[in-house]
C-alpha cells in the first residue's frame, strides 16, 4: 500500500526529494547565516509588496478554511483535513514551545551584525521559537493533503510550488531560516501522510475520490 501511496503521489513526491535534496546540499556548503543573507539581499519592490500576502497560505486560519470548505464538500475529507491540521500543528508546537524553545529567529541572529539585513516597513517580525517554521509546516500540511485527495495527481507539482512559495516567504520576510522551513515542510508533510494512510479507507469509504 504505501509503495503504491507513492508511485501514485509521484508528481508531488518526486519534484519533493529534489527540493530536500538541493537544500540539503546547500545547507551542507554554506551556513544558515550565509544562506539568509544570499536571500535578503536579493530583494524587490515587487517581492515585498506580494511575499506578505503568499506567507498567508502558511497561516493557521488558511488551514482552518481549506478544511471548513472540505467538510462542507464531505465531511470525510474535511475530518482528514481538520486530523491532519492538529498532527501538524502540535507536533510542530512541541518542537518550537518544548524541544528547540527559545531559537533565535534572524532577526535576533543577526541583532548586533554588521550585516544590513533588508526587511519590509511596518511587518511584525518575531525574535525567538524559530525551528521549525509553524508557516511552511501548515503550508506542506495543507498543500500536501490536498495532493493526495487530487483525482488529477498532476498538480501535486502545483501544490508542491505553493508550499514551496510561503517557505521561501518566510525567509524573504526575515521571519525564519533556511532550516527551519526544510524543518517546517517535513513536518507538514509528514503529518498529512501519516493522516491519510490511517484514515484514506475510512473517508474512502462508499467514495471514489483520489483513484485508489
């Protein structure tokens, strides 16, 4: 079952693992440091103006609203939505409030460095609890899920640069490291495979909604 979970998910997992796969390398060649600086100063007009809204799709209230469409849709699914919601949320809490509390966010990082760092006028940006992103794990989380509930299993590539996307906001905002969104999307990702492999019977049930 769970190879066939993934030859099917293909789409979403493949362009996945080269994602880890180059980000992990890089964070093998440079610093965290280095890697947040190569960001910031690559900076726009336009990238400010519209990274703040993109970083919304990694929001707490997003998530709720995808899985409150969901339920409306069937319920079902809007249950995996809202399980997979709590798995990604709390696991990532445990890691940010218990195991890693109080890690320095950029911000707080690069407090008395030289380095004149660029960050958008009138953005709240935040000091500590950095790894992971709570932002990219409910991107991966969301985006993830809805990839695996795609009849057209295509767009898990659609879905996988949406997540993509407000990862990368959250380091073009200054709010986190390149860590702690790889950190963040594992998590969300993995949160919502577990998810559907313990409930996809069950939701599946009497339905025919992801060809399996």
């Amino acid at each position: 079952m769970l190879v066939h979970f993934f030859r099917v998910n293909r789409f979403f997992f493949i362009p996945y693992l080269l994602v880890l796969v180059v980000l992990g390398v890089l964070q093998w060649m440079y610093t965290q440091e280095q890697l947040m600086q190569w960001v910031n100063v690559r900076n726009s007009l336009l990238a400010d103006q519209l990274f703040p809204y993109i970083t919304y799709m990694g929001d707490g209230a997003f998530f709720v609203l995808v899985c409150l469409i969901l339920l409306i849709y069937n319920w079902r699914i809007g249950l995996m939505c809202v399980a997979s919601f709590a798995l990604s949320s709390l696991t990532s809490e445990f890691l940010k409030k218990i195991v890693f509390t109080g890690s320095p966010r950029p911000l707080k990082f690069f407090e008395h460095s030289t380095f004149q760092y660029h960050i958008i006028k009138g953005l709240d940006i935040y000091s500590y609890n950095s790894f992971p992103s709570g932002h990219t794990t409910t991107a991966f989380a969301v985006f993830s899920l809805l990839a695996f509930l795609d009849k057209k299993k295509w767009r898990g590539v659609i879905f996988l640069l949406l997540g993509v996307l407000a990862g990368y906001s959250r380091v073009y905002l200054f709010q986190h490291f390149v860590e702690d969104t790889y950190a963040g999307s594992l998590v969300g990702t993995i949160s919502s495979v577990i998810i559907y492999l313990l409930m996809y019977r069950w939701v599946m049930k009497n339905e025919n909604i992801a060809g399996n």
